[in-house]
C-alpha cells in the first residue's frame, strides 16, 4: 500500500495546490502515521481506514465542520482512506446504491494510482455544505446507536468470529493491559 503523501508532486504545480486543500480533502499527517503503523502492524484495512473515521469525528466535535449523521461522517472517513492509499476494496453491489459503490471505486483508485487533480470549487461547496449541518452526529449517544445498529445486521457468530480475530490481533501486551481495563472498570458501572 502507498499513502499519498501531501508534498508528493503529481505533475506541474501540484505541490503548491495541496497546501491550498482543506482538512476535509487531505487528513492530518498524524492520522497517516497512525494508518501506516496498523498496516505495519498487519492489521486488516478497515481497522486502518477506523484512524480516518475517528479523525473526522473529531473534526466534527471540534467544530471544524459537522454532519447530518454518523453514518455521513463515517463515509467521509472511508472516502478519505481509501483516496489516502487504504487498501480497502469499494463495498459489493447490493448493500448500497450504485452511485456509491461507484464514488468508492473512484476513491479506491485515486488512492492506489495518486491522481493529484482536486476540483477547488468542489472541496470550497462541499465543506460549506458540511459546515451548515449540525454536530449532534459525533456526540458519544449517536455513534453509540450506530454501533449497536450495525452489531445488530451480524449474526452472532460473525461478532463472536470478529471478537476472536481481535484478540489474535491484539498480541500479548495488548491482551494483558485490555484484562486490567476489564478488572479496573467491571464495577464501576
């Protein structure tokens, strides 16, 4: 995988148009490092593409922008992976619309092949737009109701099979320090 990398020169005067792109467009050099790190560490490209996510969230708590709902601020997390570099494959047909599905193979391959070309007037309505929408969408209530939404579409085993995958992914230290969160929060619930 290869991330696009900000100062990355893509033709004549690219350089110089990256630095014009808000933070909606490119994410932060930090999320990059965080994405690059899971990869190293062979973990799966959705749980990479969940460092751009938080980010957005957190531009939305931040007051940066907002979104109409969690499930929107998820999606411009996912857009920006995948045209970051995340090797996270466009969903299958079925789930959603074509004109997604077809918005997500653009991404996926503007990622893969760095096509620098941004429309500036595009990015400038697109954040506006953003920024008319309210910030209830990032509050710990909203993302909480998505989670139990989406656990709610998998079958029992498929987040028992998840839930072990994790724990296989998690390596010693990582198991050891999530059973002393466990034991220090079990009671104070």
């Amino acid at each position: 995988m290869h991330f696009a990398d900000e100062r990355t020169d893509c033709g004549s005067g690219t350089v110089a148009y990256f630095e014009l792109i808000p933070d909606l467009i490119m994410p932060e050099q930090e999320t990059l490092l965080r994405a690059r790190e899971d990869q190293r560490q062979g973990k799966a490209p959705s749980t990479q593409a969940g460092e751009f996510i938080r980010e957005e969230f957190h531009h939305i708590r931040e007051g940066k922008h907002g979104a109409r709902s969690p499930k929107q601020a998820i999606a411009i997390g996912l857009s920006k992976a995948r045209r970051a570099g995340v090797k996270l494959q466009p969903p299958s047909s079925g789930r959603f619309s074509n004109k997604v599905r077809r918005q997500a193979e653009r991404d996926y391959e503007h990622g893969q092949h760095g096509d620098g070309h941004v429309s500036r007037r595009r990015s400038r309505a697109v954040t506006g737009a953003l920024k008319r929408e309210g910030h209830a969408a990032a509050s710990t209530r909203a993302i909480s109701q998505q989670t139990k939404t989406s656990a709610r579409r998998r079958t029992a085993s498929q987040r028992s099979a998840a839930a072990q995958k994790a724990v296989h992914t998690k390596g010693r230290g990582g198991l050891s320090s999530a059973a002393r969160k466990a034991a220090r929060t079990r009671f104070s619930q």
